[in-house]
C-alpha cells in the first residue's frame, strides 16, 4: 500500500501541466484488431491540456489509438480529440491527446486555468 501511495505521489509531481477536476461522461472510439470499430462508454476524473484521467466500462490496453468526445462544462458541442492511451490500471485509464488542433488546445487551456 505505501509503494502504490508513493507511485502516486512520483507521478503527480513530474506532471508539468496541473490538471483539474472534470466529471462528466465521455466516449471513446478505438479500431480492434481485426478492424471493427469499438466504442467504449467513460467517465472522466481530471482534465489538463494535454490529457484526460478516466474510468472506462470496458478494458483497453495501453498504447491503443482513441477519439475521446466529450462536452465541457457550459458546453452544448461535443468536443472530440484523437488520444492515445498512455497508461492505465483495470477499469482507470490516463489518455495523451494526440496532436489536437489550436482551437482544442484553446478550449482546454481556459477550462484548466479558468
């Protein structure tokens, strides 16, 4: 129990960008190997400008390629950004974004520090 704690200490404090908190639902869509497209429902945990903690309804394994959709806050469109997923434990999962555009970079610098 002490090591997991202390993990978790390391990895917050070699984030660089803080992270806030955000629950609100999410939907990933990720290409199975064979080719079909899986769409996984989510809740997200925290938000910073380059990535996303999250629960997932269904295990995926690191390093697969997403488009996470979801809304911000105050927010009637869907905002949806290609990810992929860095690291997760079961059901929780931590995703990059992957090359998002100004706008999306925009939208979520201003949720972070607002």
């Amino acid at each position: 129990m002490a090591t997991m704690l202390s993990s978790r200490h390391a990895i917050h404090a070699s984030r660089i960008l803080s992270r806030r908190p955000l629950d609100v639902r999410a939907r990933l869509v990720a290409m199975h190997s064979t080719g079909e497209r899986v769409i996984v429902q989510a809740r997200t945990h925290d938000v910073s400008c380059s990535g996303v903690g999250l629960t997932l309804t269904r295990e995926l394994p690191s390093g697969t390629k997403v488009v996470l959709c979801f809304r911000l806050p105050g927010s009637e469109t869907a905002l949806c950004l290609q990810a992929v997923i860095a690291r997760r434990q079961g059901f929780r999962a931590g995703l990059r974004f992957v090359q998002p555009t100004a706008e999306q970079r925009l939208l979520l610098c201003e949720l972070c520090y607002a």
